[in-house]
C-alpha cells in the first residue's frame, strides 16, 4: 500500500543489504522507523514487542524469522535440532495467533527436506516469501469477496455513507497488503462506495488510534476514532451499518480470538441487529479444534502496557503513568467471540456462515479423517 506515494509493505527482504526489515509499528504514527531483523533474537523480541503485530504479519515474520535462523552470525543451520530448537523459540514469542506456528512449522518442514546448506537457505527463503505474496494475494481477494456486503448497503441507504466499525488494527499494516478487515473497506473505497470507518482506539495499545487511523488517513478513507466503550452507544443510535473485524485465531466450528473488547461489539451487533463479519485468511484457522474458549490460548501481557499511555509530546514520544502507581493492572489481550454473534465469514474463498458445516464446505480439505 502507499505511504505518501510510496508503496511499502511492513515486512520485506532487502537484496542489497541481504536482511529482512521492518516497519517498527511501535512508534506509527509518529515515526516512521525501519528495523532490521539481524537473527533469531532480534526476530522474537521483534514478535513480542509488536515492532510486527497482526495475525499474518507475525506469520510472515515467523517464516522469515526460519530463513533468518539458518543465515545469522556463528549459524549452525545445517544442524536439523539447532533449527528445530530455533524455530520452537520463534513459535513461542506470542501465542495466540494461528499463523505463527503455521509459519513457521511451513518454511522449516520445507528447510529440512534440503541437507545441503545452501539449498537449505535458498528454499527456506523461497518458500517465507512465499507465504508473503500468498497472504498478499489472500488479502486482495477477501477486499473482492467482501466489497459486495458493503456494496449492499450502499445501495440501501441509496448511496449515502456506509458506517462500518472495526477493533484493533487489521490493516495492511497486520498483513501485507489491503489487510483483512480493512480490504473489503479499501476496496469498496477504491470503487467509489462512499464509507466511513469508525475506528475503536483499541486500548492498551491503541492499535486502532495508531494504526488504523494512520492507514486509513495515508488512503483518503473517512473516519472517525471513538473509545472503545463507545461502540454499543452508536449502534443504539443507528451510526454504525456493519461491524468487520480480523482475527487472530478461529476454530474450525468458528469461535474468534480476536483483540480484547471485540466480544463486547459482536455483543452490542448482536442486541442492535447489525451484521458483525470477522475477515482472514485460511493460515489464520485453526483446524485441530472447536471451543474457542476453552482451546484458545488468551496472551497475558506486561501489565505496563495499561499503567503507561504512550503519544507525542513537544515533537518526542514519550510514555506516562495513568493509574496510582501501587494500583496492580491485568492485560487480558485477546478475548473470544463465540460463533452464534458472528454473521459470518470473508475468507480468500468466498464469504460462509460462522458454523463448521459451512466453514468446511469452503474448505473441504481440512475435512478430518
Ligand atoms: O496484539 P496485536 O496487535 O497483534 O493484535 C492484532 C489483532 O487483534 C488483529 O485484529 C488480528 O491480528 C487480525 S490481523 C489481520
């Protein structure tokens, strides 16, 4: 996608230098800063820190962060337990989002089909910007699969803006391109359906003040930041068409973990009767099980992320203390929708209702046995 007419991705592998970079999307909006992914460490902290975030941002680093495994200083890439022992630490980094392990587990099953150390390197490579241009082309098509939910609704409202809200930051920012969520928006956007997007400042990160605004604002796109309590309040009052969400882990009978608070509006959808979507691709399944709640693992994370609030002060970003500082904080970051509030699915194959029949007639190869 542009920023500032030029295209950037969040992750790439830059030929000159021989190094993967990133965006840092710590410091988005304010800064735009690139960081290089060196070895497994500067990956993992990379990983955990959300330099990367998003479900299939953090997979595609998971893939690159195989490659990166086989090729850092003093590597011992040709030894099969040294990677496998790497690419476990890199699966570790954060839990909850389906891709990660699916990215990773993909690159080093086809790094260790190759003894030979540089075939190993070269397939390994291969295969991470592989699944770059796959979730490229998987976002592209769920903005195509999507656009006519909106088209829709335009056409209802004869033309007048669609109002759609959206939780966290499921942009391209958290994918490659178009994102996930965003991608029906971008491209109902690019083919003159006038929407409007109400951003959920996504609280303690502020991935949607952050980075949804920023996107969006980069695209010409209208919207609105509102605190993240505000969602059942304008969908009492009728400013809100459609809610459409990312995920970052789905069970095959379609329970979503997604950002915590996205319960809550597939809550209020529901109680207000608007359509509540989640977007992803398939690496964001999770095939093996069926209870959201009981089977996904819900990330716990460092309770500073609530206690300090980070923004621009005097052209500087700086970090301050919110609560009294003996107040203890919890950091719940995912939370889960149950299937029967989701209205249903945009996937790379089409559009489905959130029930397994259904989900597996999209995808009659992850049919079991
Ligand atoms: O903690 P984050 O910022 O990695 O959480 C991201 C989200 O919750 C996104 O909604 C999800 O990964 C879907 S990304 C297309």
């Amino acid at each position: 996608m542009k920023v500032d007419g030029k295209n950037m991705r969040p992750i790439w592998f830059d030929e000159s230098s021989q190094v993967v970079q990133a965006i840092d999307q710590r410091f988005l909006p304010h800064k735009l800063i690139i960081k290089n992914l060196n070895n497994v460490d500067d990956t993992i902290h990379a990983i955990k820190e959300m330099v990367v975030r998003g479900a299939p941002l953090i997979g595609a680093s998971g893939a690159l962060g195989v490659f990166i495994s086989l090729v850092q200083e003093n590597n011992k890439g040709a030894d099969n337990d040294y990677l496998v022992s790497e690419c476990n630490r890199l699966k570790d980094a954060r839990p909850t989002a389906m891709n990660l392990v699916w990215g990773v587990d993909r690159v080093l099953s086809t790094a260790l089909k190759y003894q030979n150390y540089d075939g190993r390197v070269k397939a390994a490579l291969d295969e991470a910007l592989a699944i770059v241009e796959e979730e490229a082309v998987n976002c592209e098509k769920i903005g195509a699969y999507g656009m006519p939910i909106i088209e829709e609704i335009s056409k209802q409202k004869n033309g007048g803006p669609v109002n759609i809200l959206t939780h966290c930051n499921a942009g391209w920012l958290a994918c490659i391109e178009y994102g996930t969520a965003t991608a029906p928006i971008y491209t109902a956007f690019d083919n003159d359906i006038d929407v409007h997007v109400w951003v959920d400042e996504t609280r303690p990160l502020n991935q949607g003040s952050r980075l949804t605004a920023w996107e969006l604002g980069k695209h010409g796109v209208n919207h609105t930041v509102i605190t993240d309590n505000a969602g059942g309040h304008i969908m009492q009052h009728g400013m809100v068409d459609l809610v459409i969400v990312g995920t970052d882990r789905t069970t095959r009978a379609g329970d979503v973990a997604n950002k915590i608070g996205t319960y809550l509006k597939a809550l209020a959808a529901k109680d207000n009767n608007i359509p509540f979507y989640v977007a992803l691709p398939s690496s964001t399944f999770d095939w093996d099980i069926t209870d959201g709640i009981a089977d996904i693992p819900i990330e716990e994370r460092d309770p500073d992320e609530i206690r300090y609030i980070q923004g621009l002060c005097q052209g500087k970003i700086e970090k301050v203390l919110v609560p009294p500082e003996t107040s203890m904080a919890a950091n719940h970051a995912f939370d889960v929708t149950p299937a029967r509030l989701v209205t249903g699915f945009i996937t790379e194959r089409g559009v489905c209702r959130a029930t397994e029949k259904d989900i597996m007639s999209l995808f009659p190869d992850k049919q079991k046995g």
